[in-house]
C-alpha cells in the first residue's frame, strides 16, 4: 500500500511544505525561508516569524502539492510540526494541519521537530537501527540512542548554548553578518585552525553533554584584547574557533556511540551543513569502522520532508493527534 503523507513545518523562519511517500520519497519539499527579513534585526523576531508562516503557508502548501503531482484528495495524512519552536510560528502550521485534517477527514499526526531532523535521513538512506543520533541546529545540540523509527532517547544535551547559536554568535561579534555559521565555515577553509586555542570543555569520556556559552566569551575576551586587523587573523579566528566545536561535537558522538555500542552514527540539523564537521566526521568514525550518515544540505536545514517521514512511521504506529492538540515550545525530556 502507497501512503503519501502531507509535512507541514512552521517551527521557527522557515515556512516549509512537502509530500513524501511510505516515509522515504520525497516527491516535492519547498522551504521559504525567511532569513532576509529577520537578518537586520541579527536574529529571529517572533512576532516577525508568526506573521510571515501567516502570509505564505497557504501558497507553500499549494506549490508542495503541484510541485509533488499530487491531489489534496490523495493525501492520506497531514504530519505537523507540535515542537519546540517559537509557538506562535508552530501555531501557524497546526492551524493549517487542523483545517486540512478536518476538512479531508484524515488523520493528523503531531512531530517532534527534533526527532524529525533525525528522520531525515531516511529520505536519502537506508539506516538500520540502533544507532546513536547528534542534532545540530541554531537552537539545539543533542545526543540521542535511537530504537526505531518511533523511539528515541535523549542521552546528551548542551547545558547552555547549542552549536549553532555559538556560531552565529561568533559571526555576530565578528561582524559577519547573520546567521554567520555558512559565513565562518566559508572564511574557515583559509585559515589556521591551530592558530589560536579555545576552550574544549566536558571532554571527560564519560559525559555526553556539550557547552558553548564559555567559548563565545572567551572568543569575545580574545577579540577585545587583540582586535582583528587582516584578513588572514580573521580567517585564522573562524578556523581556530570551528575547531574547537567540531572537535567537542565529534568527540562526544564518538563517546555516546562506545557507550551503547553502535556501529551506525547519524548527524544532522543545520550545523550538520558544516564542511570541518562533514570532514572531520568521516575522517574519524571511518578510522573507528562505524558507518556516518549525514543528509544531504537540504535535509540538515529545516524542511518539511523529514516532517513527513517521521509523520508516516507514526502513522504505521497508530500515533495520531486530535484536533485540540496544543504546540510546545522547548525540548521534550
Ligand atoms: O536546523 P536549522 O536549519 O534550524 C534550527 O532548527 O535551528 O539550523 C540553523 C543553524 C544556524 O545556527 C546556522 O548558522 C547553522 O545552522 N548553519 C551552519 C552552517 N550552515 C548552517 N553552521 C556551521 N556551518 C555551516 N555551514
Ligand atoms: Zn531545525
């Protein structure tokens, strides 16, 4: 039997659509982000976010559809994002998903966004479970065993900023421009990543957890007693500083993948676009003989197919949500 489920993501500046069908093809997935709005303001502005998921999330619904051939008559459940996110963006794309369940009489189904960028990988992969998961985005770092398509658990967070806040960070005090992770990665492949030393902590083997906030400090302490005068310095900074994130984030998935024994390991989220991470990944759980999956570019960043792959297993599982279900808007436990 063919499922061809509508994904409908609204979580943050990314007002996206897609159908996928069976959970692993991708027949259209569009993405209107927002960036350019938010980017004289250097950041996210909810109330900005939830109004623009307002103006365009009929017409990106619409172009997911044409773009997929398929019929709203041929959709067989709408999966939706229900968290964490900024909740008045999340709400933009419940209300969609509620008004497209009721009035089609189908099934809709919530999804953890975090659980979904690590679904995404099944557009592009067959990965047979366990295997241990690391999520990078703008807004978390976290470590996850997972069981199956339905079943994954937590078991190493960052304990204050994720990697790509501590990116754009960085790019902010810098005077990069926003959001400065793409920008650092780019001024990074020039430069010196031993040049300079940031600080690495956690790295106990036995600790799965990440910190961020003391790197971007001591990057501001750095620049405020050495002012950045040439290009090369500056080149040598963004390398020097990736490093010391590419290192903590590969170190700990090394660790949580010992710990329970996987011979698979799965990064994604936004970060996971990173070239060094990419790189040094392959580099390191080859050497260790454990498989590294990575999606492609398009599949780290937010998008709606890997709402819709996660929305089809649960589906298959009988998970379902009712029409009164409410967002959320930080982690689940
Ligand atoms: O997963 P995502 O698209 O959105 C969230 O759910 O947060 O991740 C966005 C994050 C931003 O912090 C952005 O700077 C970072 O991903 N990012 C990168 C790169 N491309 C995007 N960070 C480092 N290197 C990159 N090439
Ligand atoms: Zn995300």
């Amino acid at each position: 039997m063919e499922l061809n489920i509508l994904g409908i993501e609204s979580s943050c500046d990314e007002t996206a659509a897609a159908v996928v069908k069976n959970g692993t093809q991708a027949l259209s997935s569009i993405v209107s982000s927002q960036v350019d709005t938010h980017r004289e303001y250097g950041g996210v502005v909810p109330e900005i976010a939830s109004r623009k998921h307002i103006e365009s999330i009929i017409a990106i619904v619409d172009e997911a559809l044409n773009t997929s051939g398929t019929a709203l008559d041929d959709i067989d459940a709408v999966a939706v994002t229900q968290g964490p996110g900024l909740v008045g963006s999340l709400m933009v794309g419940l209300s969609a998903a509620k008004g497209i369940s009721y009035s089609l009489g189908i099934p809709m189904i919530n999804v953890d966004h975090l659980e979904a960028h690590i679904s995404a990988i099944h557009l592009e992969h067959e990965v047979e479970f366990p295997f241990t998961a690391l999520i990078v985005s703008g807004g978390h770092t976290n470590l996850y065993n997972v069981r199956s398509h339905t079943d994954f658990e937590i078991v190493g967070r960052t304990r204050d900023d994720a990697a790509g806040e501590a990116f754009d960070k960085a790019a902010n005090i810098l005077g990069l421009g926003y959001p400065g992770g793409i920008e650092i990665d780019r001024l990074s492949k020039k430069g010196n990543p031993d040049k300079f030393r940031f600080p690495r902590p956690f790295m106990d083997k036995d600790n799965l957890d990440f910190s961020y906030s003391g790197l971007k400090t001591s990057l501001l302490y750095h620049i405020r007693d050495n002012p950045v005068q040439d290009d090369e310095t500056l080149q040598d900074i963004c390398a020097s500083y990736q490093e010391s994130i590419v290192d903590t984030l590969i170190a700990k998935t090394v660790s949580a993948a010992q710990k329970f024994n996987s011979s698979r390991v799965v990064i994604c989220g936004g970060v996971a676009c990173n070239s060094r991470l990419r790189e040094l990944g392959r580099e390191k759980f080859n050497s260790l003989g454990i498989d590294l999956f990575i999606p492609s570019p398009k599949y780290c960043t937010d998008n709606a197919a890997m709402i819709a792959a996660l929305g089809f297993h649960r589906l298959c599982k009988g998970q379902r949500a009712e029409l009164d279900t409410a967002t959320y808007s930080t982690a689940l436990a």
